[in-house]
C-alpha cells in the first residue's frame, strides 16, 4: 500500500518545513480515509447513480437499459399523478411547518413560565418523538375510524357527524398533516425549550428595567431575537423532515382515497418498487433532492444573513 | 434626583435568610457604596429595589413614594448589570435608545414596520436617536454607534451599558457590581469615569461592589453588609478608621487590621497575654484589640514582645509579619521603605489613640487611655 507508506516516511524525515507540511497534509489525507470511503461508498455514488438513472428507461429486470436524456422529466411533467403528489406533498409542508413550529414556540414559552412540572410536560410532548412511528399510526387509525374511533364518537355526543377522516378525501390530507404537526410538535418544543434556557436571565431583568411591561414586548426585544439561531435550525430541519412523509401515508392510506394522499416519496416508491421504473422513480427523487437541497440553500444563505448570533 | 429609603427589607431564599432587616437611606444625589464579601446579600437587596425581584417584608421608597406595588419597569431607576445584560442582537445606538423607544413611544408607534409611519412616530424616533447619541458620545462611543455588542471589548460594552443607564435620566442609578468583568487598569479608569458621570449628572446612586478599593475610593458614604445585614453606614474615612463592628474593622482594610485577643481586668486595665498594655475601658472581661498595620511599630520601649517571621516588599511600604509567642496570634507592621528591619525577637509599641477595643460580641467598646504609663 504506497498511500500507507507516505505519512509514515514524512514524520520520520521532516527534512525541509515545506515537505514537512506536505507529509503532515497527506497524513491527514491518510486519516480522513475510513470516514472518506464510507462517503463515497454509501453516500456520493448511489447518489450519482440515482442521478444517472434518473435519465434512463430503466426497470427492474430489464434486459438492457437506454439513455432517454430528459424523456423522464417531461413524463414527470404531464403526469396527473406525481403533479398531484408534488401539490400534496406541498400542502401537507405548508401546514405542518407552520403550525407544529409555531404551537411548539407556544407551548415552549408556557412550559418555561411554569413553575412546576416542567419535566412532565416536556416528556409529554416528546413522546410521540421517541415512539415507533408506524406503530403510533396504528393508533390513529383506531382514533380516527369512521365508525369505532373515540374522536367520531365524541363528535357524534355533541350532535355533530364526523367525517371519515382516513377515508374521504377532502379530510385525508388535513388528517394527515394533523399527525404529521403531532408527530413534529414534540421535537421542535425541546428544541425551543434548550432555546430558551440559552437566554440569559439577566437580558429579561434587563428589559424589565428599561421600562418593558407587557409580555408581548418582552419576547420581541428579547426571546424572540435570542431564538434566532434555534428557530433557523429547527425551521430547516422541520421542512426537510415533513418534505420526508411516508411512513404514515405508507400505514395509513396509501395515497388513497383516489390519489388524494399522494406524497412524493410514496409516489418515488409505488413507481420504484411497486411498478419496477427505477429510472422514473429515480427522477423523482431528484426532485425530491433538489427540493431538498433548494431549502437548505434558502435557509443558510438568506434567512442566516439576518440571524444574529449573540 | 430622588433619595431611596431602604426599610426593615427582609428576604429569604428556602430555608435561606439573604437578607435580615436591612435598612438604608440614599440621600437624593448621594453615592452610595454597598459593600460586603460574596453571598452577604447586597445583589438580593439592590434586584430588590430595582423591582427584580420582591421582598418579603420591609418598605423600599424612591423619591419619597413607596414602589413596594410597582414594577420594574414603573419605577424609573436605570440599573447596570455585572453581566452588562446588553442585547447583542441590536447595535450600540439601539441598545442604548431602548429606554427611551420603551417610554416614549407608545404601543402603536412601536410596531414592527408599520409604527415608523404611525403619527407623530418619526419625530420621537428622530428625538430618541439624538438623545441616544449625545449619551454615546458622552461615554466616548461616538464612532462605534453601529457595531454590535460581539464586535466590543469589554471596557466599550461597559460603557454602552452605562450609556443605556444615563440616557434617561433616572431617579437613581443602581450598579451591580459594574466593573468586576474588567482588567486592573481599566477598571481604575472606569472607576473615575464613574465617579465623573455620578459628578456631572449629580445622580443618586446605589453601587454594589464586593471590592472594598472601589467603596472608598467612589463613595461618598459606604454601607458594611455582612450576612444579611447592614453593620455600618459611614464616610469612607469613618469606616476605616472607626469602625463600630469588630467584623467591619476585619473586612475594610487591607492587609487585615491585627485582631488581638485581650482582656478587661477589674479595674479595667487592658491586659494581652496578660502583659498591661496602658489602655483601660470601663467594663470588664474578654476583649478583642483591633490595630491597623500602620499603626503598629518596632518600639524598644513597646510593652508587648513579638518574634518577626517574613518582610514582603509593596514598594511603597513594607509589611513585617510576626507573631506574639505567648498566645501565636499573627500580627503585621506596615512600615515606611527602608526601614530597619528586626530580626528574632522584638518590642511591640502601637499609637495607643489608633487601637480599637471591641467586647466579646464584635461590638465596639470603650476605650480610655491610661494616663499612667504609656504602651
């Protein structure tokens, strides 16, 4: 192995400063291996092979596979299906990140101006964090059934007709954004509540004196420009994590009723593994990926720029 | 310029009694020092009067009106924090405008976006940036009104944080220990600018410090506060050098003032180590003699005998630290420079009008010279 032998000859002979730096360079080369291999092996090449695949015709089984250039995109383009995913899946952001980042600021700031059972409520709202997703979607499906779920029957009590919430699909996808923000809420409060404990105390104290009354006031001039960097993170990891939906829609709907819960990685995966298209599935999650990457990029390059880091 | 009058406050923490009857009363315009070891309370008791927190029992007024129901923010005292307490997301010019912006504008003007176009908004804010620069430029921050707080060295965050406190005009001023997080150097600067800020707007002030230099060296009367409690409250001249706890004589000084335990025969010659020492006091019974450094001298008619141990060189002075072999007690003699220096054995003499008795409970007795002999 000749790459072995290099940093092992420049430590023992650092006969100029410039060879010694250049030894010292590879043999970080030498050290970041492991972790670069691993890389390029589980990450960078099934990526470009999914890149590549994504302009192919290529299906499971095939016998040969023909470059189509961008034949998949203008299919992904006219087909009714994965437009209607792309639009779910939109929707489906749009609520829960919002609303499980905003009811999680709510609850991080009553939590924190509790005086007691602090620890409860944050083992409370975590939980579904730590439960098996699919498991926790068995639930709802009990929950939530038309006919035996408890919430119909409460409905029912005071006199109102629930929907078929899983099954109608006017209420599918709001059902299903109301388990995503329950699933999401937990995570993004303990993230706000390691937020908030960050705020030195002295800053309250301070604005108190200088002549700050209301509650309202307090959290613009100090919490909320304090939970600068907090909310950045958790707005980028909260949308990345909802653009990910499946597992719910996977146990609970399968896109039904008529296409109605439709996600883009349900899609990705019904084209891939359930129809064999493995390039048309591959140009969806480049979709998905540029999505992905698109919000990233939006999130560290403008909305960084006017967060300021104490 | 209003006066603050500090009544029976009483304050506990759990089972924790941090404050226990304190009173005070700050003379409207005066600088007053709070002085006291780490944990005696007096950050308790100046977070008390600001409004940061509640006693539990005890009267706090300010400008003769008690703010025992107010808030924080309603009884317009300005208080600079150890910690600063700057918002590091606004710029210089904003933090300091925050009082102002707080009190001037009302609700509807302070809206995000839409107030600066609310009525009457953009003539306050004009005044407020005024007003906010003529108190940075006062403190010398005059070029630095959009940096942020990160961007500042630790003497200029000082500042911004005093700039925020003058740029109102309070009723009074409370400082929490202001200068703790600065270097040596720059402290003994901001210790005459504070002195000069306290001059020029003849504000009354309340300063917490546990550095007993910045309490005489600022002050214009000095509180003592030991455990919770307030033991004397003097010029800095009487605090030093007539103390009337046995406790203060021990904290304000340094090096240590010499405590030497001593005892009251019954005609009430005062005897250490049994040795009559020409000083009487009309009771009777364990005593504690109190002597500064420099008040103490080599002196080979001296009554007392001590054995010299180890000289350390101050530059403007010496210390000579020594013993009483009869009982151990440490002593030590601040001395002019070059001095003679006794080695072994030697007399004691002190300045028999200088000596401080104090009873078996640390308070100050009274002391008689014996005309009869001399020490």
């Amino acid at each position: 192995m000749p790459e072995a032998a290099l940093p092992a000859r420049a430590l023992r002979a650092p006969a100029s400063q410039a060879r010694g730096a250049r030894g010292e360079a590879l043999a970080g080369l030498f050290l970041t291996l492991p972790a670069g291999i691993s890389y390029v092996l589980l990450l960078l090449l099934p990526t470009i092979a999914a890149v590549l695949l994504a302009f192919t015709d290529y299906e499971l089984g095939a016998p040969d596979v023909r470059w189509i250039g961008i034949e998949n995109f203008r299919e992904l383009v006219d087909d009714r299906g994965f437009v209607i995913s792309l639009r779910n899946t939109i929707v489906y952001v749009g609520i829960v990140a919002p609303a499980s980042i905003a009811g999680a600021l709510v609850l991080a700031l009553l939590i924190e101006a509790t005086t007691r059972g602090k620890a409860l409520f944050r083992a409370v709202f975590f939980l579904p964090v730590v439960s098996l997703p699919v498991g926790m979607a068995t639930a709802w499906q009990y929950l939530l059934h038309p006919t035996i779920g408890p919430v119909n029957a409460f409905l029912r009590d005071v006199g109102v007709a629930g929907p078929a919430w899983l099954t109608s699909s006017d209420t599918v996808l709001l059902s299903l954004a109301f388990i995503g923000i329950w699933e999401a809420i937990g995570f993004n409060l303990v993230l706000f509540l390691a937020g908030l404990t960050a705020i030195p105390r002295e800053l309250h104290q301070a604005a108190e004196v200088d002549g700050v009354r209301s509650a309202w006031e307090r959290f613009r001039l100090v919490t909320w420009p304090l939970l600068g960097p907090t909310t950045l993170f958790v707005v980028t990891i909260t949308m990345i994590r909802s653009v990910r939906v499946f597992d719910s829609v996977a146990v609970l709907t399968q896109g039904g009723p008529n296409r109605a819960s439709e996600v883009l990685l349900y899609t990705m995966y019904t084209e891939g593994f359930t129809f064999f298209r493995l390039g048309y599935s591959a140009a969806i999650t480049l979709v998905f990926l540029v999505i992905v990457l698109g919000l990233m990029l939006l999130q560290t390059k403008v909305l960084d720029r006017r967060v300021h880091y104490g | 310029m209003a006066g603050i009058a500090i009544s029976n406050v009483c304050k506990s923490f759990g089972s924790f009694e941090a404050l226990r009857g304190v009173s005070l009363e700050v003379q409207p315009g005066e600088f007053v020092a709070l002085v006291g070891p780490s944990g005696c309370g007096k950050t308790t008791l100046m977070r008390i009067v600001a409004g940061i927190e509640r006693q539990d029992a005890g009267r706090i007024s300010i400008g003769g009106r008690d703010v025992g129901q107010l808030r924080a923010a309603d009884r317009d005292v300005a208080m600079v924090f150890q910690s600063y307490a700057l918002y590091p997301h606004l710029t210089v010019a904003q933090n300091i405008a925050v009082p102002l912006v707080m009190r001037r504008l009302d609700n509807l003007q302070r809206l995000p976006l839409l107030g600066r176009w609310w009525p009457g908004s953009r003539a306050a804010r004009q005044a407020i940036h005024e007003d906010a620069a003529k108190a940075a430029a006062a403190l010398g921050l005059g070029s630095m009104l959009d940096r942020r707080p990160a961007q500042l060295s630790g003497g200029q965050r000082q500042r911004v944080a005093l700039a925020r406190a003058i740029v109102r005009h309070p009723k009074a001023f409370l400082m929490d220990e202001p200068l703790s997080n600065l270097d040596a150097a720059l402290r003994v600067q901001t210790r005459r600018e504070i002195v000069d800020i306290h001059r020029r707007a003849g504000a009354t002030t309340l300063y917490v410090t546990h550095d007993q230099a910045e309490a005489l060296t600022m002050a214009d009367r000095v509180a003592v506060m030991l455990a919770g409690e307030i033991l004397q409250v003097d010029t800095p001249d009487r605090v030093y050098s007539d103390p009337q706890d046995l406790r203060v004589a021990g904290f304000i000084g340094s090096p240590r003032i010499n405590t030497l335990p001593a005892e009251a025969r019954g005609d009430g010659a005062v005897e250490v180590a049994g040795v009559p020492v020409g000083l009487g006091t009309p009771d009777c019974g364990p005593l504690t003699l109190a002597i500064r450094p420099e008040d103490l001298r080599p002196d080979p008619g001296g009554r007392l005998e001590a054995v010299a141990e180890h000289v350390e060189f101050l530059g403007e002075s010496l210390l000579l630290h020594g013993r009483l072999p009869q009982t151990g007690t440490a002593v030590t003699l601040r001395l002019p420079p070059g001095s003679q220096m006794p080695s072994g054995s030697f007399r004691l003499g002190f300045a028999a009008e200088r000596a401080l008795l104090f009873d078996a409970a640390g308070r100050r007795a009274t002391l008689r010279l014996a005309v009869h002999a001399h020490a």
